[in-house]
C-alpha cells in the first residue's frame, strides 16, 4: 500500500489546549504520525511518498471559500494584533450560539475565529495552515493513485480532520481530509463512495458535509455521544435528510465497549455499504479505540486492528486511508500499521 506522507506536519504543534476546565498539554502532538512512519518503514509496508501541490478551489470543493481564506491568514492576522501573540497559540473564546447571526463576517478577530470554530480545544499555531493544507495534499493524493488504479492508499497526516466541517474547526481538525477525498473519488467518476468513520469520537464534520447527499454514504462507530465528545451528533436517529436520507449511519456505542462489541458494529457498518453497492471506500482510521488511549474509552487490543484491516478488506472496494486520532503516542504506529498490515494480508 502506498503511503502519502505530510513532511509538514511537525510545523502545527500545538502548546496547550482547554481540557476539562483547565490549559493541559496539547494531547494531539506530532510524534503521533512520526510513530507510524516509523512502523510503517519497520515493516516495509509499502512506498511512502509525498503529496502532489494541489491549488486552494481543490479545499472549496468541501469547504467554504471565506473559511478557507481565514484560516489562510489567521496565523498572520493573530501576530498584527500584538507581536508577543507570536509566543502564544491562538484560541477561541467566544461563539455564536442559537439566534444569532452567522451570515455577516465580523471585523474583529476574535469574533471570525469564535464563527469558524466550536471548542476550545483546538490551538491554531504558526505552522497549522501549511500542515493542514499538506495533509489535504496527502489525502487528494491518495483518492487520485486509488482513482488510478491502486488497490488502496494511506494518507499519513496530521493534524487530523474528520471534525472539521464546510466552515468550522474544531476537535483538533482544520481541513476535513476524509471528505475532500471522498469528494475527489467522485469527481474522479465513482459514483458512489462510503466513508467509514472508526475513530472513538464521532465525525461530526463529515457528517454535516453529507448529510444531505446520496452519492457519499457516511457511516460511523464511536462512543456514544450522550456522554463522549463532541456530544452533539452522532445520535442513532440521525440518518440523512432530503436526497440524503437513509445515507447516515451512526452506531454509538457505550463507554468501555469491548473488541466483540465494536467487531459486531464494523460487520454492520461493512453490510450496510455492501447494500449500498459503493463504488470505492475511504476509512477514517483513528485507533483512539485503543484501550490505553488516553481521551477515550473503548478496549480494543492492539492484535485486534489486524482483524480491522482484514474486515475492511472484505469490502472489496477501492479504499483510501486517512490518519485521523489516536493519542496513545507509544502505542499508535502499531496499531495503526496492524490495520494496514492485515488489510494488505486479506486483499
């Protein structure tokens, strides 16, 4: 399998981010995807390469033109405003909630910032935008070596995206990289693609992208979000609406769900895209799963991810993989690469 790696992904770290009430440590840290490169070149898994350059209008094809450009100049536009910003990451701090306005982009910084986010988690630092375009990057890549003929391709980025939404940030994602595949997939003639979400925390951004689409079915496991972040979608009743509906599927699942569990929910997931008849496949693969990860509360070991990768084999399908969480740092290239290991084993 192919491996498209962002080499600018070190350039988004993060200091801090609001957890639980308090400044902590950013949990999502670029040794995440060092750790998987590493594992990936151990096992020699498969040719590791950068990104095609891709213009901008290939991001306005999931996002909107006026977030793109914000987060284009953010970093900039954070420092204007007082040169010692340049030692401090920019964080949101107010939002616009129920009634009010969202259609008049505010002047003051702040304000656009509090617009095109939705918690506090999630540094913008110096280097985010050239990572988070990379990483885009890796993921258009990727779709377009699948749409080429490869049988499957990995997009190893951070940071991560599946968050992210037509016009907000959030969850530690800036660019939605899943989506922007899925939507290059159908550009490039599939005329049905599923994105697979099997990261703990539900992809709200993805979600909202599709939510009114029939040609990308999105289909979720995840901690139930009644008590997991980001709480506010991910619900079982959420099934698409208007030419989209019956093309959302959401499968929360409770805090401490073991592997038989969750294994039952990917057969169930794999079923609903095989009804579907998709024509190619992206997985968001976050193995936040992990039972040692530590913003998370599923139990998955590390030998289960072979199975993973061997259960999203058997879809047959042209497949794109795209990094999205996993916070165990020690733990995260193995897991990571024992999903691609065992799809490559199956296929």
């Amino acid at each position: 399998m192919i491996t498209f790696y962002n080499d600018r992904h070190s350039l988004h770290q993060g200091r801090v981010e609001m957890f639980r009430g308090e400044l902590v440590p950013c949990f999502e840290v670029a040794a995440r995807a060092d750790r998987v490169l590493d594992e990936l070149r151990r096992r020699r898994l498969g040719a590791i390469e950068p990104a095609q350059a891709f213009d901008d209008a290939a991001l306005s094809r999931i996002h909107a033109s006026r977030y793109v450009e914000f987060l284009r100049g953010a970093w900039d536009e954070w420092v204007s405003l007082d040169p010692a910003n340049a030692r401090r990451d920019a964080l949101p701090s107010v939002w616009p909630v129920r009634g009010h306005r969202s259609d008049v982009l505010p002047e003051n910084f702040a304000a656009r910032m509090g617009l095109f986010s939705f918690d506090a988690g999630t540094p913008l630092t110096a280097g985010t935008w050239q990572a988070a375009r990379s990483g885009a990057w890796c993921a258009l890549s990727a779709a377009g070596r699948v749409l080429a003929g490869e049988r499957a391709a990995f997009a190893l980025t951070r940071p991560p995206g599946h968050h992210a939404g037509q016009d907000f940030f959030g969850g530690y994602c800036f660019l939605n990289n899943a989506a922007l595949a899925a939507q290059a997939l159908r550009d490039g003639g599939a005329g049905r693609v599923a994105v697979l979400d099997i990261d703990y925390h539900h992809g709200n951004g993805t979600q909202c992208l599709f939510y009114e689409r029939a040609d990308v079915f999105y289909l979720s496991l995840h901690g139930d979000p009644r008590s997991e972040y980001p709480f506010y979608l991910g619900h079982a009743d959420e099934t698409g609406a208007g030419a989209g509906l019956g093309f959302n599927l959401n499968l929360p699942l409770p805090r401490g769900t073991g592997f038989a569990a969750w294994f039952a929910a990917l057969a169930q997931a794999l079923r609903a895209i095989a009804d579907y008849r998709a024509d190619a496949l992206v997985v968001s693969l976050g193995v936040d799963t992990f039972a040692g990860d530590p913003i998370s509360g599923f139990r998955l070991q590390s030998d289960d991810y072979f199975q993973v990768g061997e259960a999203l084999a058997t879809a047959g399908l042209p497949s794109v993989f795209v990094f999205e969480g996993g916070y165990a740092v020690a733990a995260v290239g193995i897991n990571t690469a024992n999903v691609l290991e065992g799809f490559q084993r199956r296929s």
